[in-house]
C-alpha cells in the first residue's frame, strides 16, 4: 500500500462517518416533510402523489394555530429581553473588573447544563412559595413561562456576544479613547459593531431555543397559554393524519430561516 494511500484512508473513513452522521440528522425531518405533502392520511414511500391539503386544514386545528403564534411572540418577547441582559453582562465580564468572574460566568452560563424539567419544577415551587408569602398567584399564567424561557435563552446571548468581545482587539477601543470618543461614543462605535456577530448570533439562537422548546412549556403552559411544541404533543394521540406533520413542517421552516438569517447577518457584521 502506497504512502498516498494509507493517507487516503483516514480521510475517507471520516468522510463515511460524516455523510453518515449528516443522514441520521436529516432523515426524521425529512420524513415529517414529506409526510406532510402526503396526499393520504398513510406515509407511502415512494410517494404516489403531492397534496397541500393538510396545510390548508390547519385552520380547522384552531390550538395548534395558537400555539404556533404564541410560539411566535414567546420567543421574540424572549429574545428580546435576553439580549438587554445578556448584552451588558457580556460587556461587565468582558470589559469590566469584575471580582469572581469565572464564578459568574458559570452562574449565568448554568441554565444551559441544567435539565429543562429540573429549571420547570424549581420556577412551579419558586411560583407556589410567592403564592404562600405574598399572596400573588403566578401560577397558570404566562409569567413563570415566559421567566423560563428568559432563563435559557439569557446564557446563549450572553455566550455568544462575551465570545465575540473576548476575540475583539480592545487596542480599537483604546485608540478611540485617544483620539477624543467618549465612552459612551467608543461603546456604540467600536464595541458594539466589533461585537455584532455575537449579538446576532446569540439572539437568533436564543428564538430558536425559545420557539422549539418542549420541557419548560410542558410544565408552565396553562390551559389558555400554550406553546406550538405543547400542542403538537397533545394533537399526535388525537389526530391520525399529516396534520401535525404539515405543523412540524412550518416548525422545520421558522428554525431553518432562523439559521440562516444568523448565518448572512452574522458574515455581514464580520466583513470589515
């Protein structure tokens, strides 16, 4: 066996174990895809036929449509207010003196190793320990939820907003500085647009995460407020058909679009 060779077969074995790994990924939303365009109620591979008619009848599935807009609005609200915490924070540990900060790194950044039931049922007690000392009922409304999802998608902006700020050059800031820009003026000039991929990265991450995410909702929707995730849990036992796959599909579409948004905007704001 030639030295080429012998050089080849590495690299080949992990393009095999790559195109693999990339098959397994792809595989279940694929067929939620094309089992939405089924045009019976039975997955037929190959397919004998394209139909939209179980898009067309979501609108006869009023809580799913619901939950698809408070999905919506959930992880935009989420994003949103993710991003006026975790941007300053990111900013104290990246630029500040801060005492202890690799403790509160791991403190802001712990959300993220823990399990989404373990988050679920500490906000339900924390909710049922308010209810006992002041009085005020949270639970059943859509605070403790809309907390929740503020507590996992706080450490993505943060992480990826401190990443981009420790991989900035502060020499920038500080020749800013020399030449006369005030802090304020130095901040929204030079810090801010050095670390504009980060931001936008941590904040579409952080919808996505928010819009897919099934644990937390389970526990803390209440009968009126139910997220997309929740609600397709709940029509898989009761609707025999694509319905649900035409749903998960739109589900499929929203996170793609997400990432690739992140994707563009995130080049954009790296091109000097």
């Amino acid at each position: 066996m030639s030295d080429r060779t012998s050089r080849r077969l590495p690299r080949l074995a992990l393009g095999l174990g790559a195109a693999a790994a990339f098959a397994v990924l792809l595989a279940s939303p694929l067929a939620v895809i094309l089992y939405s365009f089924s045009p019976t109620a039975a997955l037929e591979v190959p397919p004998t036929g394209f139909s939209l008619r179980w898009y067309a009848g979501l609108a006869g599935h009023p809580r799913l449509l619901d939950g698809l807009w408070t999905s919506l609005a959930l992880a935009a609200v989420a994003s949103g207010a993710a991003a006026l915490v975790g941007v300053p924070a990111a900013l104290a540990l990246a630029r500040g003196s801060l005492r202890g900060r690799e403790a509160l790194v791991a403190v802001l950044l712990s959300p993220l190793a823990l399990p989404g039931l373990v988050l679920g049922v500490g906000l339900l007690t924390a909710a049922s320990l308010t209810a006992r000392t002041t009085g005020l009922q949270l639970a059943g409304t859509a605070a403790p939820l809309l907390l929740a999802h503020l507590l996992i998608t706080i450490p993505w902006v943060t992480r990826n907003v401190l990443a981009s700020l420790e991989s900035s050059d502060p020499l920038l800031e500080e020749q800013a500085r020399s030449l006369g820009a005030s802090p304020l003026a130095t901040l929204f000039l030079v810090t801010l647009p050095g670390a504009r991929p980060g931001i936008v990265a941590g904040v579409i991450s952080a919808f996505v995460i928010s819009f897919g995410n099934f644990a937390l909702s389970l526990l803390l929707a209440s009968g009126r407020t139910v997220t997309l995730p929740v609600a397709i849990f709940e029509a898989v036992d009761r609707f025999q058909d694509p319905t649900v796959a035409a749903i998960s599909t739109v589900t499929i579409a929203v996170t793609g679009i997400a990432a690739v948004a992140a994707e563009r905007l995130s080049r954009a704001g790296s091109t000097p």
